[in-house]
C-alpha cells in the first residue's frame, strides 16, 4: 500500500491562510469609515393640525352600551 505524501501540506495551507488574509483585506478597504460623524439634531419639530385645539371624542360601535 502506497504512503501518503504529506509533505507538500504544509506549503498548501499557508498559502490558503496568506490567500484568505489577503482577500479579507480587500474586502475591509473597500468599506468606507468615517472619523468624526456629526450628531445629528433629535429634536422634534411640533407640527401643527386642526384638531389640535378642539376637543374631539370617537365613537366606536364596540364602545357602546349593549342594549337588550
């Protein structure tokens, strides 16, 4: 039975490891970091509706009293 040859395996790993590194890096510099983003403004700006300043009530066909 022939011996398995094993001496080549180690030249084959570490260039499989050299070519993944080298292929994460390419893939890493393509994305775009930013340093120093600039807060955005949170508040909230009041919008204003018609019925703001009216007093509303909604009746709904569930809320009402069953009747018998």
């Amino acid at each position: 039975m022939p011996q398995l040859d094993t001496s080549t395996w180690l030249t084959m790993i570490m260039s499989m490891i050299m070519a993944l590194f080298i292929v994460l890096q390419l893939k890493i510099s393509k994305h775009n970091l930013y340093h120093n983003p600039k807060p955005t403004p949170t508040e909230m700006h009041k919008q204003h509706t018609p019925w703001e300043t009216k007093w509303t009530k909604i009746y709904l066909p569930l809320s009402s009293p069953l009747h018998f």
